[in-house]
C-alpha cells in the first residue's frame, strides 16, 4: 500500500490516520512489515541534523524505532486479525542481539516467557532515564541506542507472537545493507537483506502445528537471538 498521507512514527495523529486510511479503502491488512528506524551511525546523521549527543540520542531512538513501531502495530493490528493469513514481520539487526547486554538480570527479563508489552516499554524507557542519569554501563545497558532499541524489537516480536496466536509474527535480521542510513557504507544489497523479509511475508501457514511465529531469522534460516 503506497499511502498518499504523511506517516511519522513519532506522530500519533499520523498513525492513526494512516490506518484508518486502510482500513476505508481496504478493509483489511494482510502483512504489516515494520522496517522504518533512525540510528545514528554518525552524531549528525552524517551532516542531515546537528550535533546529537549520545544521551539525547537514545530518547529519539527508543522513541522512534520501539514505541513508534508498537504504536504502529497495534493501530493496525485490528486490520490484521480480519485478514485470513494475517503477518507481521519486524526489521531488527545484529546490533539488537541479546549479548550486548552486560546484565544477566536485564538479559532474564527481555527473554522471560511471561514478559508483556507494558512490561518491555518500561524496561525500554529505563534504558532512555539511565542514558539522561548518566548510569547506563553500570546498569549493564550497551552503548548504543540503535541495539538497544533493536534488542525491543525482537522481544517485541516475541510477545506479540504468543500474545496473538492467530498472526504469525517473525524479526528478521537483514545484514548490513548499503543504504543512506549508513551513508552507503554497508556490505549487503538492498534487495539481498529484503528477500528474507519477502520470504516471511509471502510465507503461508498450512496447520496451527505448522505456524512459524516468534522467531528471528536471518539469510533465509532461523537465528538464536544470542547470534551464537
């Protein structure tokens, strides 16, 4: 769907626009792929803003690439439960893998089985106040706001998919693609990191027992979320 409307993440009002935008023309919402992010590879996103220290980087971040993906989800997941085959796949990355956390008590709380959404948004908005406080690295948060807000991505993925049984819900990794948010410099083809992504997308279950959900993938095949 091409939307002939602004769609912002950070912005409420356009989110709910967008899906009511779908729903009026279609009515339903097979696949909802969430790829849009902000990282800052460079404090100026090489030479588009100004100066971005790392602290007021991870509100953004946290704020842009985790709540405004749930955001999006869950404005359009009523869309998607009317669809017969309904999936979600969320764009993650390797910088969102679960050893960049220095704590094996933040590492038991984003893989608990019993973890819900409100439950990651406040570990997620933890790591935003530990960053402002200056306590992150003693908290055993990594230095990066793009992993960071990758690591919820994936747990995101997780919980939607035993949340909601009746939608297949996948992360995928799509490697280091060349892209203007690297400024170009990444080693993979665009279209290379999006064939996975594809794959998921056109992926049809046959029987519940054969429902892929809540797995994170990468080059065609399943990843552990360690990377290990």
């Amino acid at each position: 769907v091409c939307l002939p409307i602004p769609f912002d993440l950070t912005d409420e009002e356009s989110i709910q626009a967008a899906s009511q935008y779908v729903e009026e023309k279609y009515g339903v919402l097979d696949i909802l792929v969430n790829n849009a992010a902000i990282c800052f590879n460079s404090p100026t996103l090489y030479g588009a803003v100004e100066y971005t220290s790392f602290r007021d980087q991870a509100d953004i971040t946290i704020k842009t690439n985790y709540l405004g993906t749930l955001a999006v989800t869950q404005a359009f997941l009523p869309l998607l439960k009317k669809s017969p085959s309904p999936s979600i796949i969320n764009v993650a990355s390797a910088a969102g893998r679960l050893t960049i956390l220095q704590s094996q008590d933040l590492a038991n709380s984003f893989t608990s089985n019993e973890l819900t959404v409100p439950q990651l948004s406040e570990l997620m908005n933890k790591f935003v106040s530990d960053v402002v406080d200056g306590k992150h690295t003693e908290s055993g948060w990594p230095n990066t706001c793009y992993g960071v807000s990758k690591l919820g991505i994936i747990a995101l993925t997780r919980v939607l998919a035993r949340e909601n049984p009746d939608v297949l819900v996948n992360s995928v990794d799509p490697g280091f693609c060349k892209t203007d948010q690297n400024d170009n410099q990444g080693t993979t083809d665009p279209a290379r990191g999006a064939y996975t992504p594809y794959l998921l997308a056109v992926m049809e279950e046959e029987s519940e027992d054969d429902a892929v959900s809540g797995l994170h993938f990468f080059e065609e095949g399943e990843i552990p979320w360690t990377y290990q």
